[in-house]
C-alpha cells in the first residue's frame, strides 16, 4: 500500500479529535480489507465502536468528522441537496476494483432511495493510492467535473472493464468522449492544470489526515464506514443518521422533503452494470 507523502501541519489536520478518529478510521480501513461472510440476515457495517471526543455525540459518531462536509452547492464531484440532512463522503481511487464495485452495486441503489428524495448528499474525494495512473485519472474526474460531467465520467471509468484499460492520457479522453465532456481541449487542459492538482491535493491530504488506509472509506455523518459493504450496511448507517438529524435538525440541515419532491443541486446519475466483488482496496 503506497504511503502519504510528508506532510507540515496545514489546515486539514483537525486537532485532538480528528487524530482518534483517524486511528479509528485507519483501523477499520485495514480490517475491512478482510471481511467476514456475514451471517443470513445481517450485514454488519465496518464503523467505529469507541465514543466521539463530544460526549453528548452519539457512540462512533464524530461531529469532527461530520464538518468535513462541504455542502458546496457547486461542488461538481457531488450529487444530492447540498442542505440534505446525511452526507456521505467517499474516498476512493479509480483503480481500486473495490471501488468500482461499490460504484456498480450500492451507488446507484443509494441515490435512487436517497439522493432522489432529498436525504442524502454523496461528496466524491479523490484518494489515489496506486500511482501516477491514479493521480492521472483522479485529475480528469476533476476536469470533466469543471464542465458539469464528473458523474458519467466516474461511470465510465468504473465500467465494469475499464480499469483493465488503464489510464492514460489517450483513454482519459476517450473515457471523457464517453461521458458527454462537451469541450475536449478544455478538458486536456484542465487535466495537467495547477488548479487539478491542487484540488486532488486538497482531497488527499483530507483522507490523509483521517487515516484513510484503504478505499474506498466514507464517512456518514461524522460515522466512518470503510470498505465495499452490503447495501444493508450503508442504509442501516443513511437511516440512522437521518433519524438522528430529524430529531435534532442542526442549522442549515432540515428534515428531508416530501418524497417526489423536486431535488436542486444534482447532477445526473447514470445507470450502472452491477458486478461481482468483494469489500477492502484492492487492483
């Protein structure tokens, strides 16, 4: 597993709180790459078991971890109300097969329950942890974002045979092509521009400095959840933590709307092929 790059102290370390819930996070990344088969009828979610540094927090939920929501309505690597009551971060790398599973069998399923009825919030962070290749193609998912395509680029580069193909520069583009990228210049431009790796950067340092040891790994609320779990998993943690935000809505999170509500703020999700797999990083 490649290692962080050194690092000086720098905004996105957040304090005494964040380094437990970093350990923690770090912890159930590793176990999570060895997972059990769970017994019929449960699917355990891989999340963090000691209490938060708040003491009126709810057992293995960090507010800490929670503010790392950005809820940046222009945010491109994300979909759902950027005042949705649960947001999910995921880390993730574009060559980690077990991302690509989770991007096939649990997304999809995720946004049609909550993202399209006004729950849920899903934040994209770039985590590349497998090389220049990874860094590459984290970039261009940034690019095509600039032009308002991150989310059928992050299909197309999780189809089922993509990663096979690698990514290089020529299949970036021909991956951007696929995902309706309407200016191809631009988009080579905005892949090898400074503002690119600054904001993959920014992503890195972030996973970082929780411990993020392997993707993909999210957050839920402040709750970390690690590896390519059961889609029971994740809406045993969604419906928790909108249950949790409806009895104490916190400023600027209001309950969800009415179902068939109209959602602003989110990009188009494409249907995805669902494919076999198991939990934790991997090639």
């Amino acid at each position: 597993m490649p290692t962080s790059p050194s690092r000086s102290a720098s905004p996105y370390l957040l304090g005494a709180g964040v380094a437990v819930s970093a350990a923690l996070l770090a912890f159930v990344s590793y176990t999570a790459t060895k997972p059990e088969a769970p017994s019929a009828g449960t699917a355990p979610a891989a999340t963090a078991s000691p209490s938060s540094s708040d003491p009126a927090a709810e057992p293995g939920v960090f507010p800490e971890l929670e503010a790392l929501a950005r809820r940046d309505a222009a945010d491109g690597l994300a979909q759902g109300r950027a005042d949705a009551p649960v947001v999910l971060i995921e880390y993730a790398d574009f060559q980690c097969g077990y991302c690509g599973k989770f991007a096939r069998d649990t997304e999809p399923e995720l946004v049609k329950r909550y993202v399209d009825e006004g729950v849920l919030r899903i934040e994209f962070r770039n985590l590349p942890i497998f090389g220049e290749e990874s860094e590459r193609a984290a970039r261009a998912a940034w690019a095509a974002g600039r032009q308002g395509r991150f989310w059928q680029f992050h299909a197309a580069a999780y189809g089922e045979d993509a990663k096979g193909k690698g990514f290089g520069v020529a299949r970036l583009k021909d991956l951007a092509a696929q995902a309706g990228v309407p200016d191809l210049e631009r988009f080579a431009r905005d892949l090898d521009s400074t503002a690119a790796r600054q904001a993959v950067e920014r992503d890195q340092q972030e996973g970082y400095g929780l411990g993020a040891a392997s993707t993909p790994s999210f957050l839920v609320n402040g709750r970390p959840l690690a590896g390519a779990q059961p889609l029971e998993a994740f809406t045993a943690v969604i419906d928790e933590a909108a249950k949790r935000a409806a009895a104490e809505p916190a400023p600027g999170r209001p309950t969800p709307p009415p179902s068939g509500a109209a959602q602003p703020g989110r990009s188009a999700q494409p249907t995805l092929e669902p494919a076999e797999g198991a939990a934790g990083s991997a090639r």
